[in-house]
C-alpha cells in the first residue's frame, strides 16, 4: 500500500477576513495541497525553500524531482506570483532517479525578484507544483500603511523603498476602486512631495496581484474616503501583476496612496517610488486609446488626448514593437486585417527630455468579431470576460448561433489559482465567455499559429477558480493548428472558453462557436385523397438549431423547387398519385418524415388489401369528411352482405384489418358510403 504524503501550505490565509464583498468576488487566497503518491508521475521529491537575502545577492531555488512509470522528457518550469518567467524552463531526458532544478537569479534587487515563486513540473502524463515559496530582502523599511483611512500616516522623502501587508485590511464599501478595478483589501498611505518633479511609484516586488491608485483630497470636502479625486492609476503596468504610475506634483503636495489587490488579492507588498525634481512636468494622459471590436476590413481609429497640448512626442506600439512612422496623438488602421488584431499602446513624452519624462497609455485590444458584436473582446483574465455569473463583469457574454472572435494571446499570462487546461502546463489564457439563448450541442474551434489548448467551463458558485467546472476540452496537437470540443449548453447558462499557448507560447487565435440541434419532427405530412383537378397540399412542422432547411420527395425523388415546410401540388391527376415524403436537415443533422401517400377521391374503391393466414387488411379510397360501410359476405350471389366496419373519415382513407380471419374461408368486401 502506497501512503498519501500531504503537503500544505497557507497562502494568505487572512485574506476573507472582514470582507463582505469579496464573498461575490474570485479569491486567490488559497491553501494548496500537493498529493502524491508512489504511483504518481511526475513528483516533487524536495521542495523549495523561502529565502531571505541582502539586495545584490545572487539568488539560488532548487527543487528536486522525479518520475515513475514514465519514459518522456521531464520538464520544470518556474512561475513567479503565479505567471511563467522566461527562459526559466529546464527539460531532463532519460530520468532514472532524482533530478535536480536551480532558478538562478543574479544580483536580485527586490523590484526585479521579489514576490513568490512555484516550480511547476511536468511530463506526458501529468503535472506536480511546488509549494510557493518567497523570495524577501534585509533592509527594507516597513512602512505605515493601514486599511482604516481615517488612520492612515503621512511620510515624506524623494526616495522612499519599503514594504507592507494587507493582509489584515478590511472592505470599506466607500473606498475607490484603482483603475475600475474591485479589490476589498485596500490599504493606505500619504505622502508629501519633498520637491517639484516627476513621480514614479510601483508595486514591483510584491507577492500578489497588485492594483495602485493616486489620490488627492477635494480641498472643499471633509476630508473623507468619499471626498479622494483620482491623480492616476494602474492594474499590471509592471512585471509579474505589479502596478506602476506616473505622475506630477508639486513641493509639498500631499498625495494619498491606495494599494488593493486585484478581486481581493493579500499579501506583501513592496512599493518604491521616486521623485525626480525638474520644472517640467510629464505629460497627462486625460483619454487613453479604447479597446475596440470590428468586422473584418472596418476601420479602426486610436487616439490618446493628453493634458498639455504642445512639446510633446509620440511613439506607438503594436504587440510591443514599435510602429514605424506612427508619431502623432492618433493611429489610423484603414482596413483590420488579421494581422493587425492585438495589443496597441503610445509613449507620450516631451520633445527633447528622455524616458524619464514619458508615459505609457494603458493597452487596447483591437479585435475582429465576424458578427459585427462590438461587445464581443477575449480578456486576458477571467473577470474581464465574465457573464452574469459575477456580479462584477466588464464584457457582456456573447450570445447567438454562430460566430468567430479573432484575437491576439500577446501579453496575456497565467493568474494564481488558475486551473492547467486540458492538464497541460500553459501560461498565456486569454478567456472568451458565451451565453445560449437556447440548448443544444456546441461545438468551439480555435484556430492557432502556436501549440495551445482549448478549454470550456461553468461556473456554478463560488469565490476561486477551484469551483470552475469544467466541460470540454481539446488538446490535440504538437504545433499550430485546430482545437475542437463539442458539449452540450442550457439556455441561461454562462460557459467561459479559455485558449492557452504550451509553455505561454502566445499569438493569433481564430476562435469559431456554433450552437445546433439536429432537426425534430412534431407534425408529418397526412395521407389524404384530392378531388380531380383541385389542389392538394401536405405540410410539415419540424424544429432545430439552427433552423432546418426543406426538401420534399415523390416516390423517393426530389421535387426541384419544393423546398419549403409545405407542398401544394395544383390541378391534381392521375399521375400526381404516389407516395411523399421531406427530409428536414441542418448542420447538425437531418430526418426524414413519414411518408403521406395521396390519391384521387374518385371512384370509391378498396384499395391495398394485404392477406396473411390468420389476418387482412383494407384500406377504403373516397371523399373526405364523408361515412362509409366496409361490408362482407361469403358468396357474390348472396345479398346478405353484413357490415363489419363503419366510419367517418376526415382524409378519405379509411383503413380496416382483423386477425380473425383463416384462408380456409372464403370472403368478398364491398364498400358504400352513407
């Protein structure tokens, strides 16, 4: 018997204290518990340890790892709060035992190394993380933040590098949210300007997701969280989910400073800031560029209004190159193409002055939804993109039959907690939600120009990402190409489609959805007799997703041009006479209704009579809505016919059979209506 080892490690473990909010809200706040057993494959065989170093000092994580019952590459990637640092991945080959893998970080400085670090290891047959582990520095100053504003301190200083919690914050329902943002962990602090100049203040170094927010008191009010006017704010301008602004101020101005994490996120955190002291003033961005989704070839404008409106330069990025040429306040796309869908930012600065002097606009997305859905946008998180399901959302789900979303996966990244999709290590999602209006089979692809995955969940309740459900899922291939997964959706239901890149490889992703139902049938067409000349007409009732198509049949052979639910067949014959029948297809499938046979009223007749030894049957051909008399005896010469069967039929066809019945006898019919 093999025994379970268990390793537990609290995460933040006060971080639903006092929160009334965040019980709506996605926590990160975890405890992670690592099973394994000798059976499993890969396995942690020593974990990584927290460390805690002068700034400058080179930095060393090993972890120890192994693999049974397996023969493929082993693989460990590490993660620094929660998303993948590049060129961190070390791939063993031939595993016999214990392998061993270091993340070296030379002359770690707390903005560029602090935070929390995971290993995550991987083969062909599994996943197995690390516990996270902290990476902290001698000497850093702890400084007087605190969730109760009305408590908070005032520091002052050119250069301030300390650090904090919030994890003892409380949720004040009257407190901002930085960027638009929801947080409920928000702490504070004030700070007053030593000199005149340009600010730069950061969260880099922390070991959560941080938002940061700039605030100055309304001089008329009561000095209140309700009375704070917003300066500037950032969600995950820095590295590694860290927040990082700009701003100007003046010698002893006053400035509150708010720190939350993102949907409720704790931890330490590290903040930094400098001053420096010049007359000029960094430009102010008053409208950043929006994020927008088009139909394909439409035009696409981007702009950024800025405060000052002369002495300024520009410079735009696309997917973090630059734009060759593109130096004025806007960008003019003439026609999107596929290629020009992702990520567009502009560094506005002043002529003649250096980065130190330019700002960075907050990102947009340009996107193609083939449906013209403006609301339509893939999120590189998941609250970005969530439905009614939260009360926080910020894009509307999409909804309809069919549709194609094109997007870009660059600079999307892994969350904390975050599920591996499709059980593959990845680390650049960018999440699409959909809401049916009815229920049916779905089927999603996604179309990619790198390795990537395709994942589709529910979310039924719940604060984390451990309460998604999952629902499809697709993994299929080595490189570029199609994922595909097919389920069944509910109407009313908000299901969260995720694409992932292998490795946080990232790029173009086509992502097509259709919703369908394979045709039914609730009313088939009606055998009946026609009068000579007249018109006869046949219909049929049939639904499904999409809606079924049409094409009728005589005798099995298509009748060019029937294709509709009915069939009307003018100045009915003789050689109109036969057997009818549609087949009712869509894309999801097609059905053939029961086959309606129509004959002339005229003359009254018996017609398909069917004998076996112990039975018969009759079926009687008149007009409609009239009664007839099915009667028999046992000799032509006789006149005692007996009738045996009476009816009115409302089609003109009146069928009659027994079992009482044996072909020793003998038995003539006629028939005569009343």
């Amino acid at each position: 018997m093999n025994t379970p080892n268990f390793i537990m490690m609290p995460l933040m473990p006060r971080c639903l204290h006092g929160k009334q909010r965040l019980r709506f809200h996605l926590v990160f706040c975890f405890c992670l518990v690592l099973f394994r057993t000798a059976l499993s494959d890969p396995y942690i065989d020593q974990e990584p340890v927290s460390q805690v170093v002068d700034a400058g000092q080179m930095v060393t994580f090993v972890v120890k790892v192994g693999q049974t019952n397996s023969t493929s590459p082993l693989a460990v990637l590490w993660r620094r709060n929660g998303k993948n640092i590049p060129g961190s991945v070390t791939v063993f080959t031939n595993v016999t035992g214990i392998e061993t893998a270091v993340l070296t970080i030379t002359n770690a400085v707390p903005t560029s190394a602090g935070g929390t670090y995971k290993a995550v290891v991987h083969d062909a047959k599994g996943i197995a993380k690390s516990q996270s582990v902290t990476l902290s520095f001698n000497g850093q100053q702890t400084l007087p933040a605190t969730s109760s504003f009305a408590s908070r301190t005032l520091l002052s200083g050119s250069n301030i590098w300390g650090q904090t919690s919030n994890l003892d914050a409380t949720y004040d329902p009257a407190a901002p949210e930085n960027d638009g943002i929801p947080g409920g962990k928000m702490v504070w602090i004030d700070w007053q300007a030593s000199a005149s100049g340009i600010v730069t203040l950061s969260t880099k170094g922390s070991e959560f997701d941080t938002t940061l927010g700039v605030y100055k008191l309304d001089p008329g009010g009561s000095g209140i969280v309700s009375d704070l006017i917003p300066v500037v704010a950032d969600d995950d301008s820095g590295d590694f989910y860290s927040s990082v602004v700009r701003f100007n101020a003046i010698e002893g101005d006053i400035f509150t400073i708010g720190i939350d994490g993102y949907y409720g996120n704790c931890g330490k955190i590290a903040l930094d800031w400098s001053i420096l002291p010049t007359e000029e003033k960094a430009p102010e961005i008053l409208t950043h560029p929006n994020s927008q989704t088009v139909l394909p070839n439409e035009e696409v404008w981007l702009y950024v209004d800025v405060e000052q409106t002369s002495g300024l330069t520009y410079k735009w990025f696309f997917n973090g190159m630059v734009l060759m040429g593109e130096t004025n306040s806007q960008l003019y796309l003439p026609e999107v193409k596929e290629y020009n869908v992702g990520q567009y930012r502009v560094k506005v600065g002043l002529l003649g002055f250096g980065n130190a002097y330019s700002v960075l606009s907050k990102p947009a997305q340009i996107q193609i939804n083939t449906e013209g859905n403006p609301n339509a946008l893939a999120g590189n998180k998941l609250h970005s993109t969530a439905g009614t399901i939260l009360p926080i959302f910020r894009m509307t789900p999409v909804s309809g039959y069919t549709g194609t979303q094109i997007f870009s996966t660059y600079s999307s990244s892994h969350e904390p907690g975050e599920p591996d999709h499709c059980g593959q290590v990845g680390g650049s999602s960018t999440w699409y939600s959909y809401l049916p209006t009815a229920t049916g089979t779905f089927t999603v692809n996604a179309d990619t120009d790198y390795e990537a995955v395709l994942a589709a969940y529910v979310w039924p309740g719940g604060t984390s990402y451990a309460d998604l459900v999952p629902v499809g899922c697709s993994s299929t291939n080595s490189g570029p190409g199609v994922e595909s997964t097919t389920f069944t959706v509910t109407n009313g239901t908000t299901y969260y489609l995720v694409v992932d890149g292998a490795d946080g490889g990232y790029g173009t992703v086509t992502l097509s959805y259709e919703l369908s139902n394979p045709p039914q049938i609730s009313a088939h067409p009606q055998s009946h007799t026609v009068p000579t000349e007249s018109n006869a007409l046949l219909s049929v009732t049939a639904s499904g997703i999409p809606d079924p198509t049409y094409q009728w049949r005589m005798d099995q052979s298509t009748m060019t041009g029937s294709t509709n639910t009915s069939l009307t067949i003018t100045g009915f014959s003789g050689l109109d006479e036969g057997s009818y029948d549609v087949v009712v297809s869509n894309r999801a499938g097609a059905i053939t209704s029961s086959v309606a046979s129509l004959y002339l009223t005229d003359p009254l007749r018996l017609q398909d009579y069917a004998i076996s030894p112990t039975s018969y049957s009759i079926t009687v051909l008149g007009n409609a809505n009239s009664n007839y008399v099915l009667q028999s005896c046992s000799s032509l010469i006789s006149s005692n016919w007996v009738p045996i069967y009476t009816n009115n039929s409302p089609y003109g066809i009146v069928e009659f059979g027994t079992t009482n019945y044996s072909l020793t006898t003998q038995e003539f019919f006629r028939v005569q209506s009343q």
